[in-house]
C-alpha cells in the first residue's frame, strides 16, 4: 500500500477579490464601460471570490510576451515549490534526504531543467534523488501525479514527494476576449500543492498522516482532443475550452466512476469523502448531479473554488488537505479523488482511511 503522509497546499502573497480583477482586466485591455461589465458578468459567475496571484497586479500589463511571462513563471513557480515541499516535509516529520523519488506536474510554465531540478540543492534533496517531471495533464495532474506515485512505490519502502505548482495568471491572454479567454481569466488561480507519500512497511511520522490508495484509473475519451487544452502561439498558453465539457462529463465520468468503484465492490453511496477537481460551477453541478451527491460532500470543493479558484493540478491536493484537517475521517472510510484534464481525460485514486 501506498500511504500519503502529509499534504500541504501553499498561495502567492497577492490576494485580489474578484470584483478587482474584473475591473483590473477591463482597464488592462482598455476597454469601455461594456468591456468592464462583460468581465464583471463572467467573473461573477465563476464561484470564485478571491484569488492569489503570482505577482502583483500591475506587473501584469508589463509583460511584454512569452519570453517575458515565462521567465517571471520560472522565478515564482521555483519559490512557491520549495515554499510547498519544505511544509510538507516540515509536516511529515521527514527531512529531504529521505525522499527517493519526485514526481513534479505543472501545465503554466516550461522549465528546462524542470521545477524540481531548480530547487533540488536548495531543499536538502539527494543527488541520486529519481526526477519525474510531468507536462500537459493539466488540472488532471495533481491526481494523474499521485496516481504514478503510487505506481513508483509499489511493493517498496521508498519516500516519494509529489509537487503540482501552477500559475495559471502568467497565461494571462490580454488581446483575447473569446468568451473562453474571459472565463479562464475568471476561474483560474495560482497556487502549489505538495505530497509526500511512503511505500509498504514505512509508518508515516507527523501530524499530517492521510489514507492509503487502494487503486488508481487513468481514463482517454476518444475524439475530444480539441475539446480542453492549450492553443501555443506567439503570446504563449492559449486557452481551448469547448463549451460542451459539462456534458462530456454527464456523458462519460458518471459511468466511469461507477464502473471504476464496482471493481472494487463500491457505490458511490460507499464513498465518505469526495475529492473532486473544482473545474468550474457548471462542472461540479454536473457531477453531483450524475453521482448522487449531496452539497455536503461537494463543499470542500466548492469553498476552495471560493477561496483560491481553480488552481488547475493543484487544486485536489489543497481540497484533500482541507478534507484531513476537519478531522480524519473514521477508519476503514473510502475516499474518491477525481480530476478532469486535457485529452479530454479523467484520472480517479480511490484512498481509504
């Protein structure tokens, strides 16, 4: 069994309510009075009530390109991992150099070498540390992460330390006023996610101990490649977000989730805890609609939307976090992570306490 330790969530310094982003924007793009009231129309529709940004709001209209945006990803992105690495480790009672094996995930930057390379020395990690970087699972990487995690320590005693960090603002899109553009300006937010893991036989030390993962799914819909993903071009991350995604998951992760808990002898009605990815309102509607679920076992989801947005892989290590400090649940208990990522693809780890 692979048994999560500890689990951390950390947020940049800049925290903005939504009604500052939605004029902030406006004025960026230099828009009218109609500009300002589109954006204000989105953002509030969003679920979202504040957000934490990488840099401070003004710097934004500085950028000037991809060149510009990525190399002020790279600084924050290094120090928002480490700032998420050293708390969980600080949490788990473990030091740097037991960890065996990390699996980094990010969709908001490139980093060559990647963001776990950059913080190596810094943090205390061995020099023959195994490195797995992962690019393009998108908000499917914080789950699709532990679920490789989980695959790397099977059967052994190792320490694997899992890192989703994401700046979802560095892809800020000015010139594009799709209403896709303005809803991801609406919806995503920065912040990191850190895990650490330990393989069979290896008691977890700390206060921050969680479930073990019992299984993991990782799951590609044929023919919606198009439907989720990044549009690259001279300006860097263009958003592509079809708006029939609430729908492809009516049609598809309903079914998936459920055939996924049958293998295991599971209802979703056997599910005490839901670690569900906060893609959007819409989504998470869609979702409790299909499984059953009642507000109570979506909240978690929802009030970290509320708090910090979505925070793309990140977000379902901030959700789980918050689910572990308002109290384990009881032993024995079943958990269901879900994210939803680019491909268009679903990614599912069933945990029990």
């Amino acid at each position: 069994m692979t048994r999560i330790a500890a689990v951390c969530g950390v947020l940049p310094p800049h925290r903005y309510r939504q009604g500052e982003l939605a004029a902030g924007l406006a004025a960026l793009r230099g828009g009218a009075g109609g500009e300002q009231a589109l954006a204000e129309r989105f953002f509030a529709g969003a679920g979202v009530d504040s957000r934490c940004l990488a840099l401070p709001w003004e710097r934004y209209g500085e950028l000037d390109g991809f060149g510009q945006a990525n190399d002020a990803w790279l600084e924050a992105a290094a120090e928002l991992a480490h700032r998420a690495a050293e708390s969980v480790l600080r949490t788990a009672g473990m030091a740097a150099e037991e960890v065996d094996v990390v699996v980094s995930t990010t969709v908001t930057g490139i980093a060559v070498p990647s963001l776990e390379a950059r913080i190596a020395s810094r943090l205390g990690l061995r020099e023959d540390v195994r490195r797995v970087p992962l690019f393009g699972l998108g908000c499917a990487g914080g789950a699709g992460g532990l679920a490789v995690v989980h695959d790397l320590l099977d059967g052994r005693r190792g320490v694997a330390l899992l890192l989703a960090t994401e700046l979802c603002s560095l892809t800020l899109q000015c010139a594009d006023t799709s209403p896709a553009n303005l809803l991801a300006t609406a919806l995503f937010g920065d912040g990191a996610g850190a895990l650490l893991a330990v393989g069979d036989g290896r008691p977890p030390t700390g206060d921050g101990g969680g479930p073990v993962v019992v299984a993991t799914r990782s799951r590609l819909y044929p023919g919606t490649e198009r439907l989720l993903g990044w549009q690259v071009g001279d300006t860097g991350f263009g958003l592509l977000l079809g708006p029939e995604l609430p729908e492809l998951v009516r049609l598809h992760v309903g079914e998936e989730v459920a055939s996924f808990l049958a293998a295991h002898d599971l209802k979703p009605a056997d599910v005490g805890s839901w670690v569900c990815h906060p893609g959007g309102p819409r989504v998470l509607e869609v979702l409790g609609e299909e499984l059953g679920l009642s507000d109570e076992a979506l909240a978690p989801s929802r009030e970290s939307l509320a708090r910090c947005g979505n925070l793309s892989s990140a977000s379902v290590l901030h959700i789980l976090r918050d689910v572990i400090d308002q109290g384990p649940p009881p032993p024995g208990s079943f958990g269901l992570m879900i994210a939803l990522g680019p491909g268009f693809s679903s990614e599912l780890v069933l945990l029990r306490w």
